[in-house]
C-alpha cells in the first residue's frame, strides 16, 4: 500500500488512482480477514503491522477513513489499535 503524498497535497486529479487503489486494498483485505483473525496466517505478523500502519496512516493522514462496508478490517483494526505499537 503506498498512500504517497497526502492526497491534500497531489497534483489536482492525482488523488483519484491512489483513492482508487485504496479502494482495491481494502476490498482484498477484508475478504481476507473474513477468513482468518489476522492478515497472513492465524496470528500476529509483520503482515499486520504493515497493514496496520498503511491504514493508521491513510486514516490519520491521507483523508480515507476505514470504511463501512468492511466489517472484517474494522474488527481487525479495532484489535490491533489498543497494542502498545501501535499507540506508540
């Protein structure tokens, strides 16, 4: 996931294939935790705390708010966000 510059920040129109892109991402990752608790396997991974990270960032940062319509990576997301990495 690259989120590249804050999409307040693009070049005007660039922000559409990175929101696109975002878009793709959150869509796969939810199927994904569908199917499992964590991202790569049955339990915490640097696969989480990359995701976790790209998402913090694209929440905080970017202007794209975890969606609605993913209930799965909002669950995941909610269960990794009171770890003490991520607070740090």
């Amino acid at each position: 996931m690259d989120w590249g510059p804050p999409l307040g920040r693009m070049v005007p129109g660039a922000e559409v294939p990175f929101r696109e892109g975002a878009l793709r991402f959150v869509k796969r990752l939810d199927a994904q935790l569908a199917e499992r608790e964590f991202v790569a396997c049955n339990r915490f991974s640097m696969a989480d705390i990359f995701g976790f990270g790209a998402l913090d960032y694209g929440r905080r940062f970017a202007g794209f708010p975890l969606p609605d319509d993913a209930p799965h990576q909002r669950r995941w997301f909610a269960a990794i966000a009171p770890r003490p990495s991520a607070l740090a």
